[in-house]
C-alpha cells in the first residue's frame, strides 16, 4: 500500500510538472501571434501558427486528464458546492459540445430537457466536465447520427443520460468501460484512441456528489452513458 500512495503522489508531482511546462509553451505559442516579423503569418489561412497551437492543445488537456486522474487515486479532488442552476449549466456544456460535433462533422446534437428542473447543489465546473467527459466519448465513437442529452427528474436526484448511435460496445468489452488505461479499440493507431481516463474521472466526479454512475449499450447500436445526482 505504501508503494501505490508512493506511485500515486509521484504521478500527481509530475502531472503539475508537466501541465506547467505546457502550460508555458502555450503561453509562449500565443505570444507569437503579437511578433511583427511573424504578422503574415499570423494573419494567413491554415497558418503553421494555428498548426502549432493546434498541436499543443491536446496535450494539455491529456495532461489535465493525467492531473483529474492523480487527484482522484490520491482522493484529493475536492468540490466547490453552490446552488447551480441546471439550464445554464447545460447551456454552456452543449457549446462546446456544439464546437466538438461540429469539428467531427456529420453528427447531429439534440436535448430533451423538461421543464421547471430545480437547482442542485454542485460542484458546476466538476459537474461539466463529467457531463463533457461523456459528450466527448460519444462524439470521439460516433460518425454519423444523433447526439442526444437527456436530464429526467425522478423523486430524490435528477438523471443526466447521453445517448448515441455510434460504434456501441460488445458484452466482452463492457467491464473496461469505468477502467483507466483501457480501450474498446483493438487497432492500437487508431486515432481515437486516448488513455480511457475521461470516464473514470467522471466516474469519480460523480461519486464526490454521492451520486452513482451507469451505462448500457449495443455493439453495432450505440450507447447511453447515466448519471444521478441527488436533488
């Protein structure tokens, strides 16, 4: 046991390592578009500039997931609880969902959302990313088809559910789903393959609300990522 909170603090040391050194490279990446003699081109379509950012980006977000994750084996992830108001919440998470289906191109997003939904108390920049975090993998594994977010309020919590019809999972397949460093892809270059750390965070997320975490889905058909979380 000592061992793992050994391994476990050195992966949370050296996630802040390397999310401040990227984090310095983007800043810097930036500070090029500001230089004179690199006007033209800042200035030009498909720029090596934008490439450069472009490149950069995902692996910050890799390094906050490898941050998110060391948080969550530490148990040092901590809420900042508030009153959220669950429309606005979802307005600004389907934004960015919006941007990310509109890059992958050929998936359409809906919402059934019901009317007068309470508030909650939550955590809601935690809570928008575990809802993200499942908006992401549902547009990452579908190509053509619908996106659908769905919030259903039962007696004691309200449940979040993002459907799609994407590639689904096979039965064999589905004890990875909640695992870190796991995928569903057997082709090792694909290029969605990640580090399968998004759904544990959420996983984690959601546990932190005292909420719970689910799935179902078909292979060939699609899948519905749930959460709850208590009213």
């Amino acid at each position: 046991m000592e061992n793992e909170n050994q391994v476990n603090r050195y992966l949370y040391k050296s996630a802040l390592f390397l999310r401040a050194g990227l984090a310095d490279v983007q800043k810097k990446a930036s500070e090029l578009y500001r230089l004179e003699e690199l006007e033209d081109y800042a200035n030009m379509t498909d720029s090596p500039l934008d490439h450069l950012n472009a490149a950069i980006s995902p692996l910050v977000e890799q390094v906050n997931d490898f941050l998110d994750y060391a948080h969550t084996v530490t148990n040092t992830m901590e809420l900042n609880l508030e009153e959220v108001d669950v429309y606005a919440l979802l307005d600004s998470v389907m934004n960015i969902a919006d941007i990310l289906a509109e890059r992958k191109g050929g998936i359409e997003l809906e919402e059934e959302l019901p009317e007068n939904l309470p508030s909650i108390e939550a955590d809601p920049m935690r809570l928008s990313q575990a809802l993200l975090n499942y908006l992401h993998n549902a547009i990452k594994f579908t190509d053509k088809g619908a996106i659908t977010l769905r919030v259903i309020r039962e007696a004691d919590k309200l449940v979040f559910e993002v459907a799609d019809s994407g590639i689904g999972i096979a039965e064999e397949n589905q004890e990875k789903v909640f695992e870190p460093f796991e995928t569903i892809l057997e082709d090792k270059t694909d290029p969605r393959l990640g580090f399968g750390l998004g759904l544990k965070i959420a996983e984690h997320i959601i546990d932190l609300h005292d909420g719970e975490t689910w799935f179902e889905s078909q292979f060939g058909k699609g899948s519905s990522f749930f959460f709850a979380v208590p009213l």
